[in-house]
C-alpha cells in the first residue's frame, strides 16, 4: 500500500518541479555546476511545500491526507510459495511518509520526461487484522487483534515518467519504476492466542515476508504504475504547460 501513494505524491510533484525549474531564468554562469545547482534549489523548495501540506487532504488533487495515511477495510490476499493468508485490515494507519528524500533527477522538458530516484528512511504502519491461512500448508494461521509493521530503507529508483499531450491537454503517457527494501518488521498480536506458538508463528512469517515481497514486486509495481496515473490524470486534466507553469508559479 505505501509505495502506491507514496509514488502517487511523486507522479504528480516531479513534473510540476520540472516545469518550475524551466519556467525560471537560467543561472547567469552558464556553467552546469550552476545550473544543476538552480535545479536542486526549486526541486528541494517545491517538495518541503508538500511535505508540509501532507497532513491535509487535497480535494483538488482527489488525495487523502499522506501522513499520517488512514485506510479502512484493507483486503488480504496472500498465495504465494509455502504462504497463504487471507482477510482484512479494518483499520490502518501510516506514517513516515513525508520523510521521502529526493535522491537523483533528470529533467528534460522538450520531451516532458523526468528521470529520479527517492527513498524514504521508514515507514510505519499500524492497525488491526483479522487473518486465517497457513504456512508450508500445515501449519494453521489465525488471529485477530492488533498489528504494526515497521518498514526501514525503502529504495524507489530507475524512475521514468513521461508526459504527453493530446490537442494540448497533458496526460500522464508513461511510468516505471523499481525499489528496494532494507527490512521489514511485522508483528500480529494475539496470532494463535498470542501464546509461545503465536510468537513462533510470528517470526516464521518474518522470515518469509522478505521473498514475499520479491514475489509480488510485478504486481506492486503494475498497481503502483496504475495509481500514480489516474491521481495523476485528474491533476492534470485540462491543463497545458502554460496552464500548468502558471499553477506552478502562483499567478
């Protein structure tokens, strides 16, 4: 779940931070130390503004307030190798998302193109669960009650987004991405009757969570890709680059 708002947030920050860095006299040097300095500058302002916005909601944007992320009746589904789990989180709450920290870009605006790459130090997740299932299909999974997740080193790199423009109205053409995670933590209160057996249960299940998440990269990163779009194509819905840098600008 994180990744896909989280990613949603960059789809629509970069090329707005793109715009803005053409949108504004070129540094008078000339030189690309200088000019590459001018870049930073307007990207780092242009992401502390909504990093401080991010508690709020956005109806403009169609988004929920980001940090903390509430969400509400969670489906689970889990079926992959020795692990199979189902059921829902009625309750979840995120934070840690408005610590993402921008690593590289690339901007070229004669192609509406940004190349980046960002991270975010941890993710932290909270809530209730409500699961049955099992692992290596003999050990019985069950419970109900609390949980936390705690998320450190998400990597997302080798970022591409591409505008295009049809009639001139802009559109979200193309997104891509991978990322990485330095570990994960997951804790389930009361699995088994929260006794030794549900302690045990517990590590078994963070002990298979790393490949888990290898497994479902694809289909991660293809829900990602289609979040990011439609947030995305509602922003920039009837908006030119003119109408967009105007935006960007404030006038």
């Amino acid at each position: 779940m994180t990744p896909s708002w989280l990613l949603a947030l960059a789809a629509l920050c970069f090329p707005a931070a793109a715009l803005l860095e053409f949108s504004r006299p070129a540094a008078k040097t000339g030189t690309p130390g200088a000019q590459r300095t001018a870049m930073d500058d307007n990207v780092r302002a242009l992401l502390e503004k909504v990093r401080l916005a991010m508690n709020e909601s956005n109806p403009t944007l169609g988004l929920p307030a980001l940090d903390p992320l509430r969400l509400s009746d969670v489906s689970l589904d889990i079926n992959k190798g020795v692990t199979r789990l189902c059921g829902l989180l009625p309750s979840v709450e995120v934070r840690g998302i408005s610590g993402f920290q921008l690593d590289a870009l690339s901007v070229k605006l004669v192609l509406l193109r940004a190349d980046f790459g960002l991270h975010v130090p941890e993710v932290r997740a909270s809530g209730r669960y409500n699961v049955t299932g099992a692992i290596s299909g003999l050990l019985p999974v069950y419970g109900s009650g609390p949980f936390s997740v705690q998320l450190t080193g998400l990597n997302v790199t080798n970022c591409y987004l591409k505008l295009g423009s049809n009639d001139g109205d802009l559109f979200l053409k193309n997104f891509t991405f991978d990322y990485s995670i330095g570990s994960v933590k997951l804790q389930l209160d009361d699995l088994l009757g929260g006794d030794s057996l549900g302690a045990a249960v517990n590590q078994m299940l963070n002990d298979v969570l790393p490949q888990l998440l290898a497994d479902y990269k694809p289909d991660i990163v293809a829900f990602a890709a289609s979040t990011v779009t439609t947030y995305a194509d509602k922003f920039l819905s009837g908006k030119s680059v003119s109408d967009l840098l105007a935006i960007i600008n404030g006038s």
